[in-house]
C-alpha cells in the first residue's frame, strides 16, 4: 500500500483552519528537532502545514511506578483538539526495557494483540478516533547501519509493526506507513552517529515520504 510510495515532488498543501496535525511517539519522531529537522518538521515544511510535535525520547506506551514527565507516556501526550491527523509511533522502548526484547510476548500483546483487537495501541487508536481525528501509524524503519542497543529488537520490533498494519486495515480513517522506501539499513549517510536514530539526511527522506503519504491518502477521500 503506502509502502510503495515514490519521493514525486510536493505542491504546498492548503490546511484547514483548525490544528491540523499532532505528531505523539519516541525519539524515531523527537530526533533532529534542535536543528529544525525532525521527520514533523521536515513534514509541516513540505506540506506548509501546521505540526505539533509532542514526541519525547525515551518515551513508551506504558509505564509502571510513578511517572514525573507524562510525555514519557505516549498516550498522554495526546490531547483532544480539532486534529486533522494524529500521527503516532512508539513500542520499542517498552520492548528493549521491559522484556529486552527476547521472549517478549507478554510485552507485546499488552502493546498490541496479535489480532490487533486488543492493547494499549488499539485502546489509544479508538480514543482519538472516538474524538474525530483520523489516524497514521507510522512503523518502524527496518534494519540498522551497525550493531548497536537496538540490534536485538529487529524481529519483534517487525511482529509489531505487522500488528499495527492488521490494525490500521481494520479500521476506517487509520492508516498505515512503512518507512521502508525512505531509509536504507545499508546506507550509513541515512543514520546518526549511534547508528539507529536517523541523521539529517535520513529525517529528510522520512519526512518527504510521509507528506506525500498523508497528500494521497487525503485524496483518496476527495
């Protein structure tokens, strides 16, 4: 589906007079936002479209104990509002931390059942369904420049994302995009110095990628 998309050039997009678009997740969406470079910001550029960036690095779906900054939450970084969109990402922090991600079964089907129906994920779809907004998940890129902490997590991190495209097919106004078509494994101009957040470069083609996403998926419905 959105896999296949191709980097066609964008023509600036009209928003409607309302918010617009949040962006809710972990660092694959935080990261590059000091140099004005973040995959939302790379989007609100292309798309002349207004984004609120509320993902936080480190940040997971669930937490046990006591939470000091509710943004390390990704549900409760969504607010109600007159969103267009919703763009959500998020799991591989509870993956790596809570199970590092071997045998992480329980983990994952609290995230997200394996038929999609139930978990964390789907309970966060249908509240910002509920309030209006559609929805876009966005997965995880797949693969790494090097070996690095995230290395292990490749073939969950994968069973989650084939979860969260069963959910998005599910249900109306939810979508799905693989990143796929953006960032090489192979390709280290597409990654930062730690080898799994992506550089400049890669924020760039991720971002591209999912204007033109969110153009075609708005066309769909005209």
């Amino acid at each position: 589906m959105a896999a296949c998309l191709s980097f066609a050039a964008l023509s600036p997009a009209v928003a409607d007079p309302r918010d617009d678009i949040l962006v809710i997740g972990d660092s694959m969406l935080e990261w590059q936002s000091f140099r004005g470079a973040s995959i939302p910001q790379v989007l609100a550029k292309r798309l002349n479209r207004n984004v609120e960036n509320r993902a936080e690095s480190g940040a997971k779906l669930y937490l046990t104990g006591n939470v000091d900054n509710e943004r390390d939450v990704i549900p409760a970084q969504y607010s109600k509002g007159n969103w267009n969109w919703v763009i959500v990402n998020g799991g591989a922090n509870d993956l790596l931390a809570k199970c590092g991600c071997t045998r992480c079964d329980a983990v994952l089907d609290r995230l997200i059942s394996k038929d999609a129906k139930t978990g964390i994920l789907p309970d966060l779809v249908d509240r910002i369904r509920r309030d209006g907004p559609r929805v876009l998940l966005l997965a995880y890129y797949e693969g790494n420049v090097r070996p690095n902490l995230f290395s292990r997590c490749e073939q969950v991190v994968l069973q989650l994302s084939e979860r969260q495209r069963r959910l998005a097919a599910s249900l109306r106004n939810v979508e799905f995009l693989r990143t796929r078509p953006a960032i090489n494994p192979e390709n280290r101009s597409h990654f930062a110095f730690d080898g799994f957040h992506l550089s400049r470069k890669g924020t760039r083609r991720v971002g591209a990628l999912l204007a033109q996403a969110l153009e075609q998926f708005e066309a769909r419905r005209r």
